[in-house]
C-alpha cells in the first residue's frame, strides 16, 4: 500500500517542501531508500526500524520502499527519521491518512522510540504556509520554537507512539514542554560605568543611531574593548520580525536552547582573531551560517582588527555592502542575511602608543606596515573612525554620574523612527541602508554645505563610497537633533570622524 507524509529540508535558512513517499509490497522482506540521500537519511532506515519495534509496533515481513522526493534535492540531517516512520506506519493502515493532509512532520527517533529535538525547526515552520501546510509535529523539545510563527498549530510528542495514536485516533499527546516565562535578561553592562571618552561615547550614539560601522584607534586600556561591549545596550528591542528572521539563523545551527523560543536580544559577537575565513562568513560542505550571520541585526565586534588574517577580513567587504552572504555549492546557492553593525578596534602601531612619541618604541616602516593590514577598500566601509585616547586620571576619579545606556537608547529610538517614517515606502529602516536615489533626495546639498563638502573631498581625496558615507553620518547626526534638513555643523561633525582615517593612513 502507498502513503505519503509531508516533511521539509533546510537549505541555509530557508526550507524546501520533501514529500516522504513509503510502498510496502509482497515479497521477499526488505527496506530500501531512496532520494539523493546523505550517510545521516540513509542511517534512519536501522533507527526506524528498531524504534518501531520497541515501540510495541510489529509490522509484517514485506518489502518496503521508502522515497524522499524531490529526488534531485539533497537530503541531509535526522529530521527524516519521524516522519519515514510515520510514512511506513500509514502503509500498513496504521493511521488515518486524513490527518496527514496538510500535516508537516520533522522530528529525529531514537532506538528506544523517544523523540529528540532537531535543528532548523524555525525556518520550516515560517515557510509552512509557503506550503499550504497548517499543522506541525515536531519533537517536545522544538514545539515552542516552532509555536512562534502564529497560525501554524504546533503538535509536540515525546515519544513515536504518541505521534501514531495522536494520528489514528486524534489524541492529543501529553504536554512535555515546560512552561516558562518570557523573562527579559537585565543588561550585565551600561554606559554608566564608561569614564570619560565623552568623543568615543558620542560616536557611538551615532553609530546605534544609523546602524553605522564603526572604528576606534588608540593605545591599550583606553577604553576601546569596554565601549563595543555597551553598543549592543542602546540599541533598539528587536521587532518581531527581526525576532523571526534572527531565530532562523540560530534555529539552523541548533543553538536555540530546548523549550526555547524566538531571541529577544539583538546579539553581540565577538571572535577571536584566530578565526578562519569560513567559521566568521559561513560555509562548509553543507553550508553553516558563520559569525557574521550570528551577529544579524546585531553588533559584530573585530578586536585587534590588524591581527586578523587579510583574507578573512577582505570577506568582510561583499556582506557589508549587500547585508548578505551568497555561497554557491553544486547545483544549490546558499543565502545567509548578514547585515550587522561592524564595530572594530586597534592599536595605531604594533606596540601600541603611536603617535606618541615618549611612549612608542616603533620605527616609522613598522607603524606604516601594521597600518597597512587594513586595506583601503575595508576603510571607505567604516563610516566613523575615531581616535580613543588615554583616560585621564581625573576622569576615572571623577564619582559624578554621566549618560546612562538606558537615556541613550532613547535617543537612539527617537532617530530610529524618524528614519523609520522617511523611508517607510523604501523598504528601509535606518541611513546606512541609503543608496544613491534616497542620498539624492534626503542629503541634498546646496550653497555653503555643497561648497564644504567639495573642498573636503578635493583635499581629502575622497572615494565616492567615502563621500556617500559622510552624507548618511551626517543625516543621522540631523536626526539626532530632529532637524529637518543636514546643516553645516551635522557635516563638520561627520567630517570630523572621516579625518582619523587620513591622519593615520595619509602617508600611504
């Protein structure tokens, strides 16, 4: 007797629809699969049977076809296991096969017939109306995961047979998930405790503001490591929708803790140098999210940024423009998004007190060759870069309380939602996401200002990217003010954080 069961297969973050097609036949007792299959799909051929087995579910000796289809559509992952058994079950009548219309199932069996959670269960249950799909069996462990996306009913077992009676007689299995409170994870760190640096603190209100990259320069223990880390508090609460669309990413690689659900925070990452090419963009021989898509919608914070391998930072260069990242594999082309605000931080020298002469112990060549690790191209992507200087003593005696992240934060919402309403029919959030056509017509500039700017870029001999970047600082620092148009002061102050870049890299 045939039977089918709908299942699904993720591909990067998204999920295509697979149709698990079982046959059992008289003839001589067998099991074969079928489906352009990995060693994983092919291993579920002895769980299943097993599980079935010690499930109490004793099938009569037949030969037994399973086919995952589309056939020319690589499988990979245990996720197949519940759902070949569920197939194989509907073959021998087991269940009712009305209850498998638009029925998506995804779950991994053990020998025992337990069911254990599975990556990937968000991104199949967002594209479930894609599919015309309204109902989802997954795993206890996976059922508030994928009970974030409204609309879709979430059926959660804890074992095989549950799923089984659950489909012959509509039993609803036993509740596993343990109920657990949204609670709002209390911020561990605040500008507050920041001394000083009232430049650098400032750049990076405007930096949250715009969503804009950000580069701070100076000597060890100023201060450079502290600030990255409170950037991520006065940005905005994740939207729903960006809740979804980062859950995706974490979903697939299974870092969405059991009973979990939707990430609430925007995330803060921050590798190490060391990190390979393909552990900071992504890849493999079935393609991961890397570093960079783990930081989406969040911060991605590069320290030591010249200790970085050359190659793994120039990767850097494509996401940052585009807000993705493209990996291309035999006969299949992986998406991961990746737009994330790019905080960096460095020495001016190898031992680190350049320009300061009494302190520095490095020779003109060494300062120019360890500048000369961050390319030109990596540069013109910085929209600020700023100096970090030595704190003053009197600035770390000094009780008095300063801008808190809480104050700052508001700050930040209120320029947000200004950019929010100006390119709302844009399809776009904040002003570093502006192209040329949005740069045309809300950072236009004429008499004084256009005069400024063109004397800047003559002098500074700067890249078109430099110029538009300036322009889009400039407009963020316009709205920080609620000011309708970008005034002079807004391009000076944006200028201000373009001439660290020429300070330190003019000689090149």
């Amino acid at each position: 007797m045939f039977s089918k069961v709908l299942s699904a297969a993720v591909y990067g973050v998204q999920s295509r629809l697979v149709q698990v097609e079982a046959d059992t036949m008289e003839g001589l007792p067998s099991f074969s699969m079928v489906g352009y299959l990995s060693t994983q799909v092919r291993e579920a051929q002895d769980r299943v049977r097993t599980a079935l087995k010690n499930s109490g579910i004793y099938l009569q000796p037949k030969k037994i076809t399973v086919n995952l289809s589309p056939a020319d559509l690589h499988k990979s992952g245990t996720g197949f296991d519940l759902p070949i058994a569920v197939a194989i079950a509907a073959s021998y009548g087991m269940v009712k096969r009305e209850r498998l219309e638009n029925t998506i199932i995804v779950g991994e069996l053990s020998l025992n017939g337990k069911l254990n959670a599975v990556s990937g269960i968000l991104p199949i249950a967002a594209d479930a109306r894609k599919f015309h799909c309204s109902r989802m069996i997954v795993p206890c462990q996976n059922q508030r995961e994928a009970k974030a996306i409204q609309g879709l009913e979430v059926i959660g077992a804890g074992t095989l047979k549950e799923v089984l009676e659950y489909l012959q007689s509509g039993k609803t299995p036993e509740n596993h998930t343990e109920e657990k409170e949204e609670i709002q994870t209390e911020r561990q760190v605040d500008f507050l405790e920041v001394k000083g640096q009232e430049t650098a603190k400032r750049a990076a209100l405007i930096a949250a503001a715009g969503f804009h990259n950000l580069l701070m320069i100076g000597p060890p223990g100023s201060g450079k490591s502290m600030i990255a880390r409170r950037i991520g508090t006065i940005l905005p609460e994740l939207t729903l929708e960006e809740s979804i669309e980062l859950s995706r990413v974490y979903s697939v690689l299974g870092m969405i803790p059991a009973n979990g659900s939707l990430l609430r925070q925007r995330p803060y990452r921050a590798p190490h140098h060391t990190i390979t090419a393909r552990a900071l963009c992504g890849g493999g021989h079935v393609p991961k999210p890397g570093e960079i898509s783990l930081a989406h919608k969040g911060v991605l914070f590069l320290d030591e940024l010249p200790e970085f391998h050359r190659e793994t930072l120039e990767i850097l260069r494509q996401p940052l423009e585009s807000g993705e990242v493209q990996i291309a594999r035999a006969g299949y082309q992986y998406t991961f998004p990746s737009q994330f605000m790019l905080i960096g931080a460095m020495n001016p020298c190898p031992c680190g007190y350049y320009p300061d002469l009494a302190r520095c112990q490095c020779t003109c060549t060494e300062v120019k060759k360890y500048l000369g690790k961050i390319s030109q191209p990596l540069l013109d992507r910085m929209d600020m870069t700023i100096e970090v200087s030595r704190v003053p003593f009197l600035d770390l005696d000094n009780e008095s309380s300063g801008t808190s992240s809480e104050q700052m934060r508001r700050k930040v919402e209120s320029a947000r939602e200004i950019q929010k309403k100006r390119m709302l029919d844009r399809g776009k959030l904040f002003n570093s996401q502006m192209e040329t056509k949005e740069l045309e017509h809300f950072c236009r500039l004429d008499g004084k200002r256009a005069e400024f700017m063109k004397k800047a870029f003559d002098e500074m001999k700067l890249s078109a990217r430099g110029y538009a970047r300036i322009l889009k600082v400039a407009r963020t620092i316009a709205d920080l003010e609620g000011a309708e148009e970008i005034e002079l002061k807004h391009l000076q102050e944006a200028l201000c954080y373009r001439s660290t870049v020429h300070m330190y890299w003019k000689g090149r």
